[in-house]
C-alpha cells in the first residue's frame, strides 16, 4: 500500500501528474516538491515543501520528476537513497553525465526508475508496433518520421520564450523537447547503431537552441529511419512511416489512426483508429509505474532507466555528428 508520493515541479505537466496520481491514490499522503510559494494551497495535494532535504525527510515511497531536465538526476539520486521509487519525465537528463549512476544505483536498490515517455501507452502505437513485428508488411526497408508542432502554440497562456522548451539553461531544443521519437524508434525498431544529423535554428523563434533537426538512424537489424523534427510547423504533425517488402504501414499519432497500403490492393486501408482522451496515455504510464512498483517488477510497456539512458546516448551522437558536419557516429564510440 502507497501511502506516501511526491511530485516534483507544478508546472502543466507536473499538475496533470498530480491530478492523476491523487485519482489513482485517493488516500495517500501525496505533496509536491516546488521551489517557492509553499503556503498557497494547490489542488490534489496534501501539503508542499521547498527543500530537497525536507521531502527526502518525508521519505516517499514513490515519485513523479516533474521538473526540468537539468536537475532530474540531483534530486532522483536523493529520493533514490531514501529508497523511493521513481517515474523522471522524459528526458532523463540534459547531459549523458551521471546517468548510468542513476540506473545502477535503482538497480542496486532495486528500485523502479521509469522514464515518461508515454507515447508507449498509446493504443494507436501499440497496433502499430505488434503489425510490423507480425510480419504485416514483411522485412522494414526504410522509415520515415515526423514530429512538428508551432511552440508558441503549444501553451498559449504562457509566453513560450519563457518555458522550458525555448531555454538551454532548463534544457529545451527539440532533440531533448521531442525526445519522445527517439524512443519511439527504439521501441519500434529496435537498437539504434548509429546516427548521423544537421541541427539549426529557423530564426523564426525567439530561442536560444535548436529549433529544427533532421537526422538519420540505423538500426542494428538493418533499416535506416529519416527523422524530421521542428518547432515551427503549423499543422501539427506527428507520423510515422514503415516501408515494407511487401507494403507500407504508418502510424499517425494525431489522428490516432494506423493505416495500410497493399501493394496487391493499390489502395490505402484503415486498421485502426481511436479517439484517446490526452489524459488517458499519462494515465496509463502512472498505472504501469504503480503496478511495477508493487509487483517489484518493470512494466513491460513502459520506458526504463536503461531506455532513457539509450535515449541520451543518441542525443549525444546527434550533437557529435551536427558538430562535425554530419559525419556517422557510432553509437558504441566514446561520447
């Protein structure tokens, strides 16, 4: 029994948390960890701390990193030794540094460190995923994705030079924004061998990262995957194509659709198609994480600390390679 939680950050995300965690615990004990303004009364939870050393004395059982990436892995190793089980937001971090020590002190604890990449949890890609690793179209050849969204658009009541998103210094850029895509591939296609990419700003933005990336990535088992991911798109997009041997599949995570092309047909057929709530694949991603912890056992859908680790490897690539104009990097060389 979960009698004491935690949410780190009260940002939108770390609200939604909040939210669904208090649905899913009802009785709990559940505060929030945020930097200021502790008196003021905040929805769903019992109380609030300032201080890391405050709530490490609370000594949660459980808890939700809401807060930006550059100081995830300070305040995940401090719950971790107080042995608190923990689900970070994607990304694990803004940097490769100090990463595995994370991973290896949960695994030493035996501790669950889960990753927010809640895409996973999408009915949508699940179909998705089991239709490719069926054989539907026969053996992947090549893949193409694309992630785009106007980020001014994203939160329209906040200034978005002001968000996470847009600052370096709290980890924006959409190589670590849009994270989601790079585990996605994993997921889907399995291990990345190595990356090359361009990264660059539009100009378009007030922002002080990179607002667009293209990068391609191979996969061990064979294919190579383009990726396109940007800031100023304004028709929303986020798809996913696999071309087959024997047929093209792809997924569009919008739509929530996942759609057919039959060579033997000529036409293009719908297989699925869903109409998800936003708050049904976070909730989901909680769910697992509670049941993970209570079964002292990983979920087998949802993204571990090794998969985020995985995650930052490639972003490290993708940034060597941007660096050095493009050139292929391995993602077994020395980042």
């Amino acid at each position: 029994m979960i009698e004491r939680a935690l949410i780190v950050g009260y940002g939108s995300i770390g609200a939604r948390h909040l939210r669904l965690l208090r649905a899913a615990l009802p009785k709990a004990d559940i505060r929030v960890l945020r930097r200021s303004d502790t008196g003021l009364s905040i929805p769903n939870a019992s109380g609030c701390f300032d201080r890391v050393t405050t709530a490490c004395d609370f000594a949660p059982q459980v808890a939700i990193l809401a807060n930006p990436a550059p100081f995830h892995l300070e305040l995940a190793t401090a719950l971790a030794g107080v042995g608190t089980h923990l689900l970070v937001e994607k990304p694990l971090s803004d940097t490769l540094e100090g990463v595995d020590e994370l991973c290896t002190l949960c695994a030493a604890r035996g501790l669950v460190l889960q990753v927010g990449y809640n895409l996973r949890f999408l009915d949508s890609l699940q179909r998705f995923r089991a239709d490719l690793a069926a054989g539907r179209i026969g053996p992947i050849l090549s893949v193409r994705c694309e992630i785009g969204q106007h980020l001014p658009g994203w939160r329209p009541d906040v200034d978005y030079r002001q968000t996470v998103s847009a600052q370096r210094a709290l980890g924006g850029g959409v190589l670590l924004e849009l994270s989601h895509e790079l585990d996605m591939l994993r997921w889907v296609f399995g291990r990345v061998a190595w990356v090359s990419a361009w990264t660059g700003q539009s100009k378009t933005l007030e922002i002080d990262v990179e607002d667009c990336a293209l990068v391609h990535l191979g996969f061990a088992a064979g294919p190579v995957a383009q990726l396109g991911m940007d800031f100023f798109r304004r028709d929303t997009t986020r798809t996913c194509t696999a071309i087959g041997a024997k047929g093209t599949l792809r997924w569009d995570a919008v739509a929530a659709t996942v759609a057919h092309f039959d060579p033997e047909i000529g036409v293009w057929a719908a297989l699925h198609t869903s109409t998800p709530a936003r708050d049904d694949s976070y909730r989901a991603q909680i769910e697992a994480f509670l049941q993970a912890v209570a079964a002292q056992t990983p979920s087998t859908v949802a993204a571990q600390g090794a998969d985020g680790a995985a995650v930052m490897r490639i972003i490290a690539a993708i940034h060597a390679s941007a660096r050095e104009q493009n050139r292929q990097i391995r993602l077994d060389e020395a980042l």
